[in-house]
C-alpha cells in the first residue's frame, strides 16, 4: 500500500549569511522508513537537517511534516510537531551528569522513551547515570544524544553521523539501535559517510552534490549502482 510522505521537501535553498549552500533539495520520506544523505564533504547533507529542522538562518522552498508546512516555523514549534535532530557534534554538556543530560530537553509530544526504556536501549547510560558528560566515551556520548532526543517524544530523527569516529563494536550497536527504532515505528534520516553501514539500514539513499539531491538509489539496488556511488562520493 502507498502512503502520503511524512515528511516531503521540495526546492529546497538554504544560506549562511550571504553563502547559497542548497540549491533546490528534494527529499520524501515515508512513515517509518530509514533514509540516508549520501554525499561528499560540504555537499550540503548538515544543512539539509539544520533546514528540516529550522535553525538554519535562512531557507526558502517547502518542507511539509505530516500535512503541515514548516518552512516559516521557529526551530521550537517545529520540534514540537515531532521532529529531533542528534547534530554531529552531540552537544553534550560536559559540567551535566548523564542523567542531567539526558532530561535536558523538554517533552514535545506524548508518548517519548521513559528513562527506564533509554537505560534499556542503552545499559551504559544506565552504569553512568551519575557520571559528568566529560567522562564518557564517543560512543556513549553518541547514546546520550539519541537518546536523549527519543525521551523528547520526537518520532522523526535527524541523525548526523552518528557513527562518527567510533569503533566497530560500537557502530554496530549504534546500527542494532537504529533497527530497532525502525522496528518501533520512528523514522530516520541519516547523514552517513559510510555507505556500507548504511546500506545494512536504509531503505533508499539520497545523494547529494553541491546542494542539490542528483540521485535517489533504492537499498536493494547499491550493489548494483556501486560503480556510480563510488564516483558520486569520490571513493
Ligand atoms: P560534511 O560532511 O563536511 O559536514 P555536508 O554535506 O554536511 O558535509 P554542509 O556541512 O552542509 O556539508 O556544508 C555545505 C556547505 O556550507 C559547505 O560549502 C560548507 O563549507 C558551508 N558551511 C557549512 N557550515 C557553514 C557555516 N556555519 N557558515 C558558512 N558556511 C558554512
């Protein structure tokens, strides 16, 4: 059965300052489905989220979120309409504990993971609940800011480079968590530089070059189109 888009973006443009960055992103990701940002360094994958998510200065096009465009909207109300978004950098605060952290944002729709629900998603979070955010690894910091944004109640999250520097062990269970947030029923955006680890999650990929969205490939066809990847990523 087909089903409207969550979210659909359409003629995206975006700037910092007076840098004209995204030059017309069109995007539609379906309710519960995992899609990626594919794309060299400075394409304009982080600024896609920061657009999608309003805290980008200046943006102009259409982002549609369950029937309502947000392109006008403040970063607070469109997070309010369920939409979460785990910025590379993670923005731990380092003089927090993790259980300070971790009920940093507030709640924006019902429905968000109970502390208990993220310490079981994640045990580490749970040994170090009373640790500063200083004191964690990469890979636990990376856990805090996901799950931190699914106590939020958000059921669309932006996620940019999650795996980001970590090691394997971790990456893996970085994938697990997504799957099985993907089993839940959120949907997923994902800016990933490693396209094999995407590709174990995704359903399509978007990928895009110098702020436009030049290709759309379904997950069942990367093997088959991996000759084009290579050339789009520059591997
Ligand atoms: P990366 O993986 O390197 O983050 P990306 O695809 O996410 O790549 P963006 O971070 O979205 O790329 O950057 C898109 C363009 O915008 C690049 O040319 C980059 O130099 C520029 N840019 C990014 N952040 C800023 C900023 N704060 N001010 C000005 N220009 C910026």
């Amino acid at each position: 059965a087909s089903s409207a888009p969550l979210l659909t973006v359409r003629g995206l443009e975006g700037w910092y300052g007076e840098s004209h960055v995204l030059h017309g992103i069109d995007i539609d990701v379906k309710a519960g489905e995992v899609v990626t940002l594919l794309g060299r360094n400075g394409a304009g994958k982080t600024t896609t989220l920061r657009a999608i998510i309003g805290i980008l200065g200046r943006r102009s096009g259409s982002i549609v979120y369950d029937g309502v465009e947000t392109i006008g909207m403040a970063s607070r109300k469109i997070a309010k309409l369920g939409l979460g978004y785990v910025p590379e950098e993670r923005g731990i605060f380092s003089s927090l504990t993790v259980q300070e952290n971790l009920m940093l944002p507030p709640r924006v729709k019902p429905g968000g993971m109970s502390v208990a629900e993220i310490h079981t998603l994640f045990p580490n979070l749970k040994e170090r609940a009373g640790s500063q955010g200083t004191k964690l690894s990469g890979g636990e910091q990376q856990m805090l800011a996901i799950g931190r944004i699914l106590r939020t109640g958000a059921k669309l999250i932006l996620l940019d480079e999650p795996t980001e520097g970590l090691a394997p062990v971790i990456v893996q269970q970085i994938g697990r968590t997504i799957q099985k947030l993907k089993a839940d029923g959120y949907t997923i955006v994902l800016v990933e530089q490693n396209f094999r680890f995407a590709q174990t999650l995704a359903d399509r990929h978007f990928v895009i070059e110098q702020g436009r969205v030049i290709d759309q490939i379904h997950n069942a066809d990367l093997d088959a189109n991996i000759d084009k990847l290579h050339a789009y990523l520059g591997v």
